[in-house]
C-alpha cells in the first residue's frame, strides 16, 4: 500500500488549516454561504436535505486497517455510529456539524486519508477494480497507476473548473470489475507481447444522457500514461461546453464532435505535451509501485477448509457466493456483504468497521478494498483461515451469503438523505432484499445485478443493472422506471426503460413478475438473466410487467 511521503503529509495538513479558518469564518459570519460553498465543496462537504455530509476518499478503495479503524472512530465521534460506502468507493458520513469537520479533516491526515477533490468540477477519487493485486486474471496491478493519476490530479492548476466534474476507472485484467465503459475516462492494463500499457477508453458516463465509452487508443505506452490523460483532459476543458451543465460532460463532447474528431484533437495535445514530463512521471511511478509489492504470503494447507466445506453446509453457501480465486493458489479472495437483508446498502457501524479491521490483520494482511457495489473485501486470505474468517464474521453479522445475488443491491441514499434525489431508493433495496428471502427464490434466481438510483443523475448505476431502477417525481408522486438488460462489465450495455414507471408499492410486485418469467423462460437453471434477456430480447419480460398489451405499453 502507499505510505504518504513528507509532501503529501505537509500538503495535507496545509488543507486542514485552509479550511478550519474557513470553516470559523464561515461561523463568524465572515463568509457568506454562498461564498462559503465553493469552500466547502473543494473540500468534500455538501450541505444535504437534513444536515451536511461528508464524502471521504478512499483512494481505489484500497484501506489499510489503521484506516479503517480511524473511520470506525470518526462515526462514533462526530456522526451517529455509521457510514456509508459509495458506488466511486468513498465513505460517506451524513450527520457531521459543520464545528466539527475540521476535526474530521484532521483526524483523516492523521492516517492519510482525505476528502479532497470529492466534489467539484474537478478529477474526482479515481476508482479501481476491488480485486486488485490478488485476481487471479490480472495482468498487472491497477492501483499504482491509480496513484499516480491520483498525485498528477490532485489540485492541478488547470483541471480544477472543468466543465463538469470527470470521472476516471482503471482495470487490470480484460474482465471489467470496476465498470470503466461508464467512465469519463476508462483505463485496461493489457499487454502487447512483454509490452504492458493500457487500452483507453474516452466519453462514458451514465446520468441523464448515459452513454458507453469509446476506444480512443487500442494500446497505449505504459510510458505516455500521463502526458495522454493530459491531453485528454486539456481536449475536453477547452471543447466541453459551458453553457448547459446538462450537456457539459465529456460524453457530450465526444457524441457531439464524434470519436475520430475528439481522438485528433487529443493527439495533437499529446503531440505538444509529451515532451514536458521527460521522463519524471516514470521516476515516480518506479517509487509507488515499489509500495505496492504483495504481503508474504503464508504457507498453508488448505486441506482442512476442504474437508470443512463437505460438512458444513453453511460455509458451503458462504464460500460459493464470498470467495474468488487468488492468483496465489493457497489463498482467497473473500467479499464481505454489507447487504444484510433489510439492511441499508453500504451502510456500516462503528463496530462492523473495527471488526473488519481487526479481521483484516488476523487473516488479511491488514489490507481492506471497498468495491464500486458498496461491500468490503478482504483480498489476501490464506485458503487455511477461510473457516475461522466464517466463523468471526458470522458472530459479527458480516456473513451474509448473498453477493451477486438479488439481494446484492447496489443504492444510492435517494431521498432519505440527498437533496437531489426525487424519490426514494433505500426502502426499496430494503424490501425487495427481504421480499425474496421470505419468497426463497434468491438462490434460485441465482447471479442478478439489480442497481437503483433515486434520481437521473445515476448514482446507483441503475442504466448498467440487469435490472435498473430509476425513481422520479411525477406530479408530487413517486414513480419508478425500470430498465432491462445493462451490464456494467467488458461486455457493457445501457438498460432498456421497459414501460411506464410504477408507484411505490408497486415495485416489489413488478420485479417479481420480471423474475418468475426468467424462471420460467430459462433454458437451463445455470442460465443467468442477463443471458436470458439477451437470447430472447425485451418483449416477454414487457409482457410479463404490462400484460398482452406490452407491445404498446412503452
């Protein structure tokens, strides 16, 4: 993991000082709160329906136990015993007062952490597949180049008022765990012989106008990574429009001029730019990955997990929905649900932080991921530990056996919090999870992405769900969309609005009714939605929200 050097220790601290003596200006009421929220936002700090709240990175949701420990301290301290993880892996604390942020800002710097750049029209957390430096497809490790791009952003005089706020995602192997085609900028590690670099994608993004990426370089030089994300991001700062923040992201930029106009344009910037950065990136990037070497890994035999998994059926169950494979044969990956049934997606207390710290440094390493789908990994564990890790998680109801399923679902805080948001998203990840469960069907339905968003600004991803839910305001009331058939992966697809929305109260009943016709239309019960929907196309499933009528329900 990457230790903050000296700099990045003053530099923070400088930042924690700017903004506690604009925070008592704020308070003495020297600063005004319309002049005060630029302040503010620079900072990670929105003022939201009830209180303000905090957003902290986690920079490619890589966390160190110390850290996780000290924002277990954080909830308890200065907000209600909680926080809640996001879809661009940042924690979320939604009750701090405003006396008492700078604090917070201090106690982050005290263990490296931070809430810059979480807000603004700026580069914001650049996000990175959760299974980083232990997937067992990797061809590289993502994560030092997610640093590097985190220092070459960080407070860069000419991206801090860019036309919209700009995303960038970074994989390192061909399968997409960190969704990178709904991305501003989308970044693969692939190789060319013993060459690695990186395929570049440009102009994705969800929101109101969702789009997929598109290729802007099949292969680019490990070499020209930050001279060529300069370039693009020079491009679109002086292409971007200005005069409609609706239509000011990147996506626009490139729908509007086309791929091939966009791709010149950047070319020609890195024509120009390149030369400046000589060889002084490479320097520093030698210097972080050498941070990211993996642990020593333990020798251990894995014999009695095995033996324990043909008796335990219990674990069985844990294991086949928690536990990928490890590039290290003797070891584990192990996704920690924060996706309880009935339970608020994301959302984690004080004690389930400090319990999956604690188990971090007994079985991991003391090394935490937070993934884009709001749970926690633990991604080097000894295949040995597996029942032991079970066990303690289960005592600490973290042990749900639910990722990828029905219940797994991704949520933003919709209306329960968001000062945007138009309708509610929690109830109603709550209620399906619980419908289910009480259905018994979830094991049955086997591998489904449901995701909700409570606005059309898409925080919840709901346009790359199988299946997507989107609440808006009609007239005063609450009323859903469902999309069918998205796909956030490396094969990436935009959900298609099935009909009409429903009411609130509708919703669980809609999804059922989607469900039991994939049951029944399946070829085989190994078939996953998404393939089903993709082989027979929308038309059964419209019959099965809207009735014979569907042809003419949209």
């Amino acid at each position: 993991m990457y230790n903050y050097s000296d700099f990045d220790e003053a530099f923070l601290r400088e930042r924690c000082a700017q903004f506690r003596a604009q925070v008592e200006r704020r308070l003495d009421g020297s600063l005004t709160e319309e002049e005060f929220r630029p302040l503010r936002l620079m900072n990670g700090l929105y003022l939201q329906l009830h209180a303000y709240m905090l957003r902290v990175a986690i920079p490619y949701g890589t966390l160190s136990a110390r850290q996780m420990r000290q924002l277990a301290h954080i909830a308890e301290t200065w907000d209600k015993g909680y926080g809640h993880f996001t879809t661009r892996q940042n924690i979320q604390y939604n009750w701090p007062k405003l006396t008492d942020v700078p604090d917070i800002l201090d106690a982050l710097a005290d263990v490296g952490l931070h809430a810059i750049q979480t807000s603004g029209n700026c580069i914001r957390n650049v996000t990175a597949d959760h299974f980083a430096g232990a997937a067992a497809d990797e061809i590289a490790d993502p994560r030092p180049y997610a640093e590097l791009i985190r220092q070459w952003s960080t407070d860069h005089p000419e991206f801090q008022f860019l036309p919209r706020k700009f995303k960038i995602a970074i994989t390192g192997a061909e399968a997409d765990r960190a969704v990178i085609r709904a991305h501003d900028i989308g970044l693969q590690i692939v190789a060319r012989g013993e060459e690695i670099g990186f395929k570049v994608l440009v102009g994705g993004g969800l929101g109101r106008t969702p789009l997929i990426g598109q290729v802007i370089r099949d292969f680019l030089p490990e070499s020209d990574l930050l001279p060529y994300l300069e370039a693009i991001v020079s491009t679109y700062n002086l292409m971007g429009r200005r005069d409609n923040k609706y239509k000011a992201r990147i996506k626009i930029t490139v729908f509007e001029n086309g791929i091939d106009a966009f791709r010149d344009a950047t070319e020609e910037q890195f024509a120009r730019l390149r030369p400046a950065f000589s060889g002084v990136d490479q320097a520093l990037l030698a210097g972080i990955k050498a941070q990211f070497a993996p642990p020593a890994f333990r020798n251990a035999d894995p014999a009695p997990y095995e033996a324990a998994l043909a008796v335990d059926p219990l674990l069985r169950a844990w294991a086949r929905q928690s536990v990928t494979a490890h590039r290290v044969d003797s070891h584990a990956i192990v996704t920690v649900s924060l996706k309880a049934h009935g339970q608020t997606p994301g959302d984690a207390s004080a004690d389930q932080m400090r319990t999956l710290a604690d188990l971090a440094e007994a079985y991991g390493y003391g090394e935490l991921r937070i993934s884009h789908e709001q749970n926690v990994i633990l991604p080097h564990v000894a295949r040995a530990d597996l029942p032991a890790l079970f066990e303690a998680l289960r005592k600490a109801d973290l042990a749900t056996a639910n990722i990828g399923l029905v219940s797994d679902i991704i949520a933003c805080p919709g209306m329960d919090y968001c000062a945007l948001a138009t309708a509610r998203s929690i109830p109603v990840a709550q209620g399906i999870a619980t419908h289910f469960q009480t259905l018994g069907l979830e094991q049955e339905i086997g591998a489904l992405k449901i995701k909700i968003s409570g606005c059309i600004n898409a925080c919840g991803h709901h346009h790359v769900g199988h299946i997507g839910i989107l609440g808006l305001d009609r007239a005063g009331v609450e009323n859903y969309q469902i999309t069918l058939g998205g796909d956030g992966t490396e094969t990436a697809s935009i959900g298609e609005r099935a009909g009409p929305g429903f009411a609130y109260d509708e919703v669980i009943p809609a999804i059922e009714r989607i469900l039991r016709a994939y049951l029944d239309l399946r070829t085989t019960p190994e078939e996953p939605f998404l393939e089903t929907y993709r082989r027979l196309g929308a038309q059964p499933f419209k019959t099965a929200l809207y009735g014979e009528g569907a042809r003419h329900a949209a």
